[in-house]
C-alpha cells in the first residue's frame, strides 16, 4: 500500500502545483515507511521538504500555508506523535472555516501510519481515530487496499477541509494489487462492501479488513453463513445511510476496531444502530477491539483482534 | 530600557530622528489611536449595561498596533493577530460596523456569531485572519502564510503580533523555529504590555528580555518604546522591508503597559499595584504622540476635539446599528463545519429548526463571563 | 460549587503537605472564577503558585512533581486550553505507570471548568471528556452538586492515578448548598441516582443533571411517568454495572450531555447497553447531545440540551 | 568549535585543565564506554538475527553519557533521560540483566515488555525516569522532579538529557523556561549528535548554536565537547553544583556525533555523506580518552584486550539469560493501567485470558520496525 500512497502523492503534485508535502524526514530519507521516496529529487525541496521536530509546527505552518492558498499534505511520522499538535488540529484547523464564517480554510491533509502491526509498543501502534472523529470539522479516512489509498489520499488533498488520513502501517508492505496509473479518485463517504451476506455485518475499517474479511471466510467454511463485511473507509463524515441499511438487512452486528474499546470509534456505530434501528436487532451488537489499556509490545498479538476473535464475536451474535 | 529604541520621549519631545511621514499619514495614525479609545468606551459601557458580553480594552497599547500597521502594505501584506491589537484595523481603515457586528454577534458579524466578542475576522482592507482564543497559535500559521507568498514569488509578508504571556506557547516556540529554518517573510511582534492576565512580565520568563529570545532561533532581536508610535513604525517598517527583501525574519519587542483590566470583567487592582499605573500613565501613548503632533503644528486643541466628537459619534451609530441587527439564523449553528454539509448535520439542523418552531424560543439567560 | 472546591482545596492541602495548587493566574488573583481564592495568602506560594502561560509546562511539570512525591492539583484555565498539554497527559500521565511497570506513577489532579453557560464562544464552553475517557489510564470524573464536587475532588487527590477533574462551570454559581465542614470523599466510580423511577432512566453528568431532574419533573407532572435520572460523576472507570442494571429495570434509556454526540461520552453507553442488554430494550436509546458543531456564541441556548429537548426524547422513548 | 570546552584533544593530547579524579573513577569511565560499544554490538547482532526488533546504537555518543553520569550523585539525584544516552547506566552500575531483559521484552523486563527495547526504567541504581518514545517530555518532567526536591529542601538535582532535534520540540520550551522563572536544580543536557533521524543539526534551527537557546530562557548555556570525557564531567559538575547550590538550571551543549544510523533499522548512507563519517573517526570518543588513559599509565594493551573480552562475556551472557526467560503473562497487558483494576478491565483480561486458553496461542508473525 505505500507505494499507491506515493503514487498518490507524486500524481496529485503533477496535476496540481499548489500541492506540499512536509514533515520529519520526508525529504531526501523518502519517509520512514518511504510513503514520500523520490519527491524532493522529482519535484524540488519547495514542494518536498523536511521539517524541525516539532509536530506543533507542522500543522500550524500547514494551516497558514492552506489558508493562503496551498494544499499541504502533512505528515506526522508516526500517530502517536500527533498529541503535540492536538491543539492545531482540534482548536484551529478544524474550526477555522466556521469561525471565520468561511473566509478562511483549511484544505489540509494529515498523513500519518497508525495500527499495530510493528512490535511498536506503547508510542508506534496506537490507532487514535476516536479523538478526530469526535472532533467536528475534520474528516477522518482510512483506507485499506492500495486501490483505495491512492484514490481516497487524491481526493483528501483536493477536498475542500481538514483530512486526517490515517494509513495502516500493518498493510503498507502487504496486497500487491496494481493500480491504476494517473489520476483518480475514490468518494469521501462511501463504505465498501468487500463481501456480500445477509446473515450478519462486520463493520470494520484499516488493517482490520483482511482480518474480518478471513473470519468471514470462517464462518462459511465452517457454518454456511454468509457475512457481509463492510469497509467503511471514511470515518468522518461516515456514510450513516449505509451503516443502517446493512444492520437492518442482517439484523445482526460485529464492530471491530485495533483501537481501545471504552469511547472507541466503534461506540458510534452501536449507539447510531442503537438510536435508528434497534427494532431489526436480533442479537446484541457486539465490539471486538483493542483492550482498554496503553499498547503492549511483546504481546502485541494477543492485544490485537485477530480473525478468531471476531470468528468467535460472529458466532455469538449468530446463535444468540 | 536603554537599549530600546525611542523617539519621541514621555512628554512628547522629540529624542531621535523621526521617520518621514506625510501629514495624513501622521493624522491617520493619531485618528486610529483616538478611534480605539472611542471604541474601547463604548464597549465598556455595552459591556456595564449587559449589551455584550465581553470586550478587550486596548488603552495603552494603541501606539503599538498603529505604528506597526502603517508599516505595512494591506494590498498583500497578512496579519495573524493577537486579541489586543485592533487599533491597526482603524488605521488601515476598517468599516467599523463590521466590528460592532462581531461585538453583538449579530447576523451581519463575519463570524456568523459563534465567536466571543473582538474574535474579528477580515478579508477587507486586508488579510486579517481570524483570532483564535487559544494563545499563539497564529504564530506559526503567519509562517505557513508567509511561506505560501514566498514560494510563489510574491513579495507580500506577515505580521504577526502577540502578548508577552503568549511567548511561552508552543506556537511561539514552534513558529519562530521554522521561520528561522526557513527564512520565511514574517515579523513577529511581541506586545510587551507587562501582564498576562495577572501573570507580571518577569515571571513569565526569565530572560533578559523578550526580544531576545530570538537568538534560540537565529533571528534578529529588536527592543522597541511601544508606546512611542513613530518608534514602533520605524522598527516595523525596517523588519519588513528585510522580509520583502528575502532577508528572513524579524522579532520586535515593544514594551508597553496594559493600562486597565485584562478584559471588560477583570478587576486588576486584585493584583496590579497603584503605583504601576500611576507610572504609566504618564508614558501615555496618545498623549505623547498629541503633544508631539501638536509641537510640529499637525493638531491643535480644536482639530483634537472635533476627531474626538466624530470617533465618538461613530462609534456610537455603529454600535447602535449593530445592535438592531437580528441574530443569526439557526440554521448557522450548523453551517461552515465542512464547506458541504454532511447528511448527520443536515438531521441535526432540521430536528432543531424544527423543535425551535414548534415551540417558544430557548430561555435567553446567559451567565457571565468571568474575565 | 466553586466555593465546594475551593473549600476541598483548602481542606486537603491542611491535610497533606505534598498537595499543590499550581496554573495560570491560581495565585493572587485566585483563578477567573475563583476557585483557589486566598490559597496563596493561607498556604503560601510554594503550595499555590502562578505558571508561565505553557499548558505543556503545567501538566509535565506536574508529572514530574507527581513522580517524586507530590500531589500536584493543577488547574487548565478553561478546558478548552487542554490542547497544548495533550501530549503530556495522554502519552506521558496516563501511561507512565503502564510504561513502567508501575515503578513510577502519577499522582496527579487536573482540575478545569468545562462546558457552556457564559457565552463563551468556541473556546470557553467545549466539553472534551470523551478525549480523555477514551485514553486508558486517566480517570474522568465530573460533579454536578457541590458536595459531590468537595468529595469526589478530595477522592481524586487522594488517588494514585491521573485524574481529570471537570467541573461544570455553569453550576459554579448555582446551587447554595451547605457543604460539611472539614474532610470527606466521595468514592470514585459510583453513579447517584437523582431520582428513582422505572419508567425510563436518563444518564448524565455536569451541568446536564439540573436539566434532566427538570425534564423528570414535567414529565412527572404531565404524565404521571417515574423517570430515573441518573448522574454518572465518574465517567471513568464507569460504574457500568450500575448503568446496565438501570437499563434493564426501565427498559427506555435517554443519554445526555452537551459535547458533541459523535464519538461523544454517550455513544459508549449506548454501545455498552446494546452489546449487554439488548434484549430489555422496548425503545431505542436515544441521545439528546450537543451538536456535531463547534460551540456557537450567540445561539448557545440553542445549541445547549435544555429541558424541553430532554423532555421530547424521553416521551419518544416512552410512547415508541 | 572555538568557544567549546575541551581537555583531551582529538589524538588524546590533553589541552586543558584535566578535573582531580581518582584512577578507579576514570576506569570506570573507560569502563562504561566500553561497555556501551559491547551493548551495542550485541543487540545489532541480536536485531540483524532478528532475535530483538529494534536498538538505538550509542556509538560515538558514549563520552557525553559518560561524562556526564560520573558528575552526579546517584543516591540523591535523578535522571529524566534520552533514550541515546544509556551509557550513563553502565558508568552508575546497572544489572545488564535488567536491561536485555528490556531488549527482549520479557517477563523480568521492568517495563513489563511492555515497551520497545531500550525504553528504559529503572529505580536502582539511580532514579532513571522511564523512557518515552515521544520526544522532550522528559524535560518539563525533569523540572518538576527537581521542584519537588527543592522543595522538600532535599539537595538532590535533575539531570535531563535530549538530542539537537528534542530542542524543537514543545517540552524543551516549556521546560527551560519554567525552570529558568522557578530557578530549579535542573542541568539541560544537549546531546547535539549532528543529525535527527535524517534530519541535521543545522536544518533543525537557525541558532548560532544550541547553548545560545539558553538566553531565551535567562538560563547560562555552555558548550562543550561532547567527544570529551573529561570536558563534560567539568562542565557537567559544575552545572551541578550550581543547581545543588540553589543557583538555577544551566543548559550544556555537548557537540558530538552519530557513528552510524539513527537506530539498527536505518540506513544512514541515504542521507549522511562518507566524509562525515570519516571526519569524526578521527574524533572518536573512546580512542581519546584511552588514548589519554594510556599515556597517562591508567592502561595498557593488555588490560584493555582484558577489559573488552570481559565487557563482551558480560553482554553476551546477559543476552542468553534474558533471552531463555519466558514472555510475560497475559495478565500483563491488563495490569498497570490503574493502581486498581476496574471492572471492565477485569472482564477482558479474563475474556482474553479464556480465550487463549481454549486454542492455541496467538500467531507471532511480526511485521518489521521501520526505524
Ligand atoms: C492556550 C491558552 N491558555 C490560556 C488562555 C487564557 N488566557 C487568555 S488571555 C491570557 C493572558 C495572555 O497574555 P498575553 O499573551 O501577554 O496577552 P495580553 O492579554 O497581555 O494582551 C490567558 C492566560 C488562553 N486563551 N489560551
Ligand atoms: C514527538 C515526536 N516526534 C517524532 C518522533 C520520531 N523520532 C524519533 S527519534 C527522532 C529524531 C530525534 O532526534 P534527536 O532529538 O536529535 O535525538 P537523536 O536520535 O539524535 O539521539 C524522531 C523525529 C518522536 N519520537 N517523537
Ligand atoms: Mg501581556
Ligand atoms: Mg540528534
């Protein structure tokens, strides 16, 4: 997947000459995940550069940057490293369109890896969707296909607002797909329906597709039940409509997400079905995610959720 | 404060050499200073008689934001503003309407009423971005700001301007870091006026001054009499004809006074000494640049009368208009989130229109603003 | 309630020498609303002093202060300024005793008015708690009466772990209760019950417990209808045995308060009924939250839940 | 590095005024650094074998951590650290075991394996605050450490140490500057090592030097070798004293380099030139000082042979043991987070717990470290 997200990047800063990326070591170091790799060699050190250390002044050099004219692409090495330019994010870059009554905005993006998948521990695995989600004024994209990456990353840097793009470093070396040369996009705020089923939904996003799409796999294997997984892809401003419909449909419901359980992402899916279509409910909707607890390292696996967990969450909402 | 840089002294002489300016520049500066003590008044008085909410006096100050917005060139210069400056909007010729409507938040107000009071937002005489509460966070966006001219070769910069308080920010930290890195077009302005709050100046910092502090960054220090108009433009200009010039950043330090509360509802005697003000008010802004005007024959006690009457009375019919306005629609709490309303909002903002008409309006009680 | 906390500052600082009161302007001036009034004059300036204007400074000087043996309580001016110490209480309060092994720990009280009530604006009414309840490691606790905001301050000095204490600053002058003199707690992670009832519970906190007792009382009053309110006071860890034990004695369950509802604190009470007592459920469970907006000025009492919105929710979930 | 302090010059030449320190106290020196370079080779064979995912290589840096350890007083004082500069631990007396049972992450690693390696915490043989990932937040820790011994009136200081990219970040700020306004016995130690990840020294700010941000805060900033043991023992001691004295923070710029890559993973050829590289071989730390020690009659060929052969058994089997030892339980995910396990956690470390159980274990498959 990262190399759509550089094939992203450089097609997008072809087309569009307004178009920056900056942050820690994009430059001539490519990335730490070498998302930004030949940039700066092909499009000079104006539209490529390193950064000081300073996350804070990423996004605040960014917001100016946007709102005079520019598209920055910010990137923040990793998401656990993004609390230091909370205050940008949240107070500023998300609110400036409304309090200045639209004369001034933020079109913006924040790339940053996010996930396990590393043996990172504590500071290079956490998945803080839930705090950007819950902040109006952002949008909130992940993507999990190489496919998606590029299109979705496309159309991030030429919307409008604040995006927070945040991409699975768990599939950054995984899926070989090809995609498309050129140009294209992929909708903010449509879900993807990567397997078809009545039987019971999986709502799930990021590194955490292929896992549920494995268990669902399982489950017809084992017990002839067809599961529809659903990616959701854009977080922010999430395609509700969608959400509903397929938990009306199934009547059954398994949320997954790496990031902790308690205000998760994932709370907001069980409380939208919970307030809009409890009455097709046939079994508790059920969460499998990350524990409540900081990151572990040695025993990242057993903390992240794998297919049998969410093998096992089917299951039960299938026999309640 | 040897080594700042003065030119007229507290009793209105002159001590160095003056910048050339012509007459109307010189009146249109004295004029902005008098409008911001009118405005100021009148906002207090909203404020007493539970008008508005809130305002920020600006009393003391004013020779600091005037002088530093007659340095600049509004058809491409940017400001990132601090809360306590808009005595430069005067000068660069604000419709002062425009500023009451944000202190009523009215229907007309730039930020649709969702901001407090003095949170003004400009395209119009110039980029003035919209003021944020949080401290110090324009700093860095003046860089980003600046760095977008640059990169396209445009010769415009940005002022941004800033409490003393406000340097122990991370904007502070974080946006001279990069405007040094990157040699970015911007001057940076820190608004010494003695008080964060109740926080004194010495106890926010101890550094030696807080000019500088732009030696952590590699970039020019300069201490200026913030309450000495011509002072302060002659210092301004030179930081940004070197940003138009592609010589980098500048960081001024006007020292100034605070001469009253934080804000409409802050008691300072709690902890500001009579004796300070007593001080300061004799190193009076307006009265030192009055006294100077009047010594070279530009004002006289009847020309100081009749701007005074007329501020006063514009400030006034302003207010008076801003407050006939209606309030925003409800249907602007929901507006400008994203420039497309999601579906989610667009539920939300019918269900409210909605409730609200079905029903009386909600109880229009409102605490108090503590400060 | 301010005088409330005030008097439970002055009362544990008498009681413990390593409790300090430390933030912006807490010193002579004695807060913006006075919470610590005349705690220097009494305690002198080493146990309550003035910062430099740094929320960053504040709370990782408070860290360490907690590390080596104090108890520091310090207070962020309005929540709405929490940002810039983000980091410091996310990666570095909430995690340290995770991190490491529980040889250091953080003792630490953060105090800060949150929520609408004085025309604000964006940044003086925001209600961030979910931010916070969804970090691991940070306890979240909130008053809505004054002896619950003199108990549960002095329970969360006392505690060994982060605590972020939000206090409603719209009841900071409401409510003239007497509260006793001299040392009590009030325990960490049990809900009040308002008022009793078994027709529909209603959960809330803060500033939104007057609101729903009033809601309760019309409808009370127009419908003969017994509505259980219940305050949470501590959003973590929750008593969720207690929320899931209401849900099901009523069976209609009505979530308020006034952040913003995506992702918001009331999303996990619905995620966590939905996933363990679906099957009591006879309504959906419904939200009346702040909107998916910055905070507005002028409109705030529009913007703000107030009775009549509560009172309409809780008819829906009664006549559904 | 005009102004830089230096008493053993780059062949080993001493050139300044050597500080009164007894042989076994510069044995142990040479010890601590040789020490380090057998870690360090070691956990580079351990990550290339892929046994540990991941070390920060202290090479070149050694004489600063070194340096700067044998200037404080362990039983009193503490360290917020920087995770480059363990070399600070062999010099105090660390238990190796303990800190490749860190590099391993098992169940006697005291950061629970919870941490990558090299994320340190020890509480023996000195109060060394648990490393963090996140960059300068140790620093305004530090300074809160220190407050609080201050206040107790306790003598002990902190010490906090950070690379040249740390100064950007908003710790450094917040931290000097509380510490210069309160005057806390704090010593700022700057391991300017050239480079932030990619990034180098000189791209990171456009101050003079590191030292120079010291003014910002009216803090003494003082620059020193940083390849020179004995140079940054004096300066450190006596930043230390000062502190101990009640005389305020000092900010030291020890100027040093990074002899390879950021961390195992890296690849530093991409972006630091050969001649880099090749210049400060020349000034390589250890050579220096043994060569100094040797001229001085504290070594020879033979007890160094003796010492390195030692130092590499020593990590060797400290990496066998820890690497023998079980992982830590499943429980441990769930412990720690509170003092006191609430019911939700309970419920799923037991859902967990059970889970395991049932089946087989978990699959390890690891994704690779980056960096
Ligand atoms: C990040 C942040 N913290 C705290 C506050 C509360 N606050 C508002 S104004 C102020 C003092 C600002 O002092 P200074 O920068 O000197 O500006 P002045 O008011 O003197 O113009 C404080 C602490 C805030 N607005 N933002
Ligand atoms: C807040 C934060 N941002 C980014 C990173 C990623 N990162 C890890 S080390 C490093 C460079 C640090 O440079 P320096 O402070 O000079 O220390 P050195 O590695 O040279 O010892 C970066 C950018 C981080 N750990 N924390
Ligand atoms: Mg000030
Ligand atoms: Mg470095």
């Amino acid at each position: 997947m990262v190399q759509a997200v550089n094939d992203g990047l450089r097609t997008i800063m072809k087309e569009d000459e307004s178009v920056l990326v900056m942050g820690e070591d994009v430059g001539p170091k490519g990335g730490v995940f070498l998302a930004t790799e030949n940039l700066t060699k092909e499009f000079g050190k104006e539209r490529c550069f390193d950064t000081p250390l300073s996350e804070d002044g990423i996004i605040g050099v960014g917001v100016g940057l946007a709102m005079n004219g520019m598209k920055p692409v910010c990137e923040i090495q990793f998401q656990d490293f993004i609390y230091p330019a909370f205050d940008q994010i949240v107070s500023e870059a998300a609110k400036m369109r409304y309090r200045s009554g639209g004369q001034y905005t933020v079109p913006m993006t924040i790339r940053t890896p996010y996930g396990g998948g590393i043996r990172g521990g504590l500071y290079h695995s956490q998945s803080g969707e839930a705090y950007f989600a819950h902040t109006a004024g952002l949008k909130v994209v992940i993507p999990s296909t190489p496919y998606d990456a590029k299109g979705l990353l496309i159309s991030s840097i030429m919307d409008p607002d604040p995006v927070m793009f945040f991409e699975p470093k768990a599939l950054y070396r995984a899926g070989r797909e090809e995609v498309p040369e050129g140009m294209y996009t992929v909708d903010l705020s449509k879900v993807r329906e990567v397997t078809q089923g009545g039987d019971a939904v999986v709502f799930c996003y990021g590194a955490m597709v292929p896992v549920c799409t494995e268990a669902a796999r399982r489950i017809k294997e084992s017990r002839n039940k067809d599961i529809r997984v659903i990616d959701l892809r854009t977080l922010m401003p999430l395609d509700e409509e969608a959400v509903l419909q397929a938990a009306r449909d199934c009547g059954r419901v398994v949320m997954v997400h790496e990031a902790p359980r308690f205000c998760g992402y994932g709370s907001e899916i069980s409380a939208l079905i919970a307030e809009n279509a409890i009455e097709y409910m046939e079994a508790p909707i059920k969460r499998v995610t990350g524990f409540d607890t900081p990151f572990p390292n040695t025993l990242e696996n057993y903390y992240l959720p794998d297919a049998r967990r969410v093998f096992d969450a089917i299951e039960e909402v299938l026999d309640f | 404060m040897s080594d700042t840089l003065q030119i007229i002294d507290e009793s209105g002489k002159k001590v160095g050499k003056a910048p050339r300016l012509k007459r109307e520049t010189l009146l249109r500066m004295y004029r902005a200073i008098v409008s911001t003590r009118s405005f100021d008044d009148r906002c207090m008085k909203l404020q007493r008689t539970g008008r508005i909410g809130f305002s920020i006096p600006n009393k003391g100050v004013e020779a600091t934001s005037v002088g530093a917005a007659a340095a600049l060139d509004a058809a491409q210069d940017w400001i990132a503003p601090h809360y306590r400056d808009f005595a430069m909007m005067f000068y660069l010729g604000i419709d002062v309407n425009g500023m009451f409507d944000n202190m009523f938040g009215n229907a007309d107000d730039n930020a649709v009423g969702r901001q407090m009071p003095v949170h003004f937002s400009f395209r119009d005489p110039v980029n003035w971005l919209s003021i944020s509460s949080p401290l110090g966070t324009q700093i860095p966006q003046a860089v980003g700001v600046a760095m977008a001219m640059k990169q396209r070769g445009e010769k415009g910069i940005a002022l941004t301007t800033f409490g003393d308080g406000s340097t122990s920010t991370l904007g502070f930290h974080s946006g001279l870091n990069f405007a040094g890195v990157f040699g970015s077009p911007v001057v940076f302005l820190c608004q010494n006026n003695q008080w964060a709050i109740s926080c004194p100046s010495e106890e926010q910092t101890a550094s030696e001054s807080y000019a500088i502090k732009g030696e952590a960054y590699g970039i020019p220090g300069i201490k200026v009499d913030g309450n000495d108009v011509l002072a302060v433009y002659r210092v301004v200009s030179e930081a940004v004809k070197r940003a138009r010039a592609g010589e980098g950043p500048t960081l001024i330090e006007a020292v100034t006074f605070r001469m009253g509360g934080h804000s409409t509802s802050d008691d300072p005697s709690r902890y500001v000494e009579q004796s300070e003000f007593d001080a300061w008010e004799k190193r009076d802004p307006l009265f030192r640049f009055e006294t100077w005007l009047k010594s070279e024959g530009h004002l006289d006690d009847e020309k100081i009368a009749a701007i005074r009457a007329e501020t006063d009375a514009e400030m006034m019919a302003a207010a008076k208009a801003a407050e006939a306005k209606p309030r925003p629609k409800l249907g602007t709490i929901f507006s400008d989130v994203w420039e497309q309303m999601p579906p989610h909002l667009d539920a939300q903002m019918n269900a409210c229109i909605s409730h609200f008409a079905e029903r009386d309006e909600a109880v229009d009680e409102k605490g108090e603003f503590p400060l």
